[in-house]
C-alpha cells in the first residue's frame, strides 16, 4: 500500500487545531479582542451600570445571606436542646 503523507494522516485521523488569532463561528470571522483602558469589575459595575432599586436588592440579598451563615450555628443548637430534637431527627 504505497500513500502519499497527506493521505496517510488524513487516514490516520485529523490532525488537531493550531492556535488562531479568530475564532470562527458560523463561517464568519470574529474580531479580535482589544483590551482598553476602562475600569472593569464589580465594584464599577456596581456604581455605573445598575439602577438604585436592584443596588438595594443587591445590598438586602448580601445582608441577608450574611445573616443565614451566622445564624445557621445557633439554630442548630436551638432545635436540639430547646425543641428536644434527637439527634437522628436533625439528621433527616
């Protein structure tokens, strides 16, 4: 069987990709990505790009999450000794 070296990959299998600067998608050609100068993070987006009623959504939400972990100990505690919860029964 005498095969010339690119049908003998192509035979093989394909070879894998190499790097590219685009990426294509669809048969179209993505731009690159250019880094600029802009701020970016949380804490931008937290003071540009949101409106004040979601910020205090935000603010509710993170307080209460707080308040779960640090509450979570204790509630624990309260249902074994001041409800008389058995140990098993906490466990379900």
């Amino acid at each position: 069987m005498n095969m010339e070296p690119a049908q003998l990959v192509s035979a093989v299998g394909p070879q894998p990709r190499k790097y590219r600067t685009q990426r294509h998608r669809k048969g179209q050609l993505l731009p690159l990505h250019e880094p600029n100068s802009n701020p970016t993070g949380f804490l931008v987006f937290f003071r540009n790009d949101m409106s004040k009623t979601f910020r205090h959504f935000l603010l509710f939400s993170g307080l209460m999450h707080c308040a779960v972990l640090v509450a979570g100990p204790y509630f624990v505690i309260y249902l074994l000794q001041d409800l008389h919860l058995a140990h098993w029964q906490y466990g379900i």
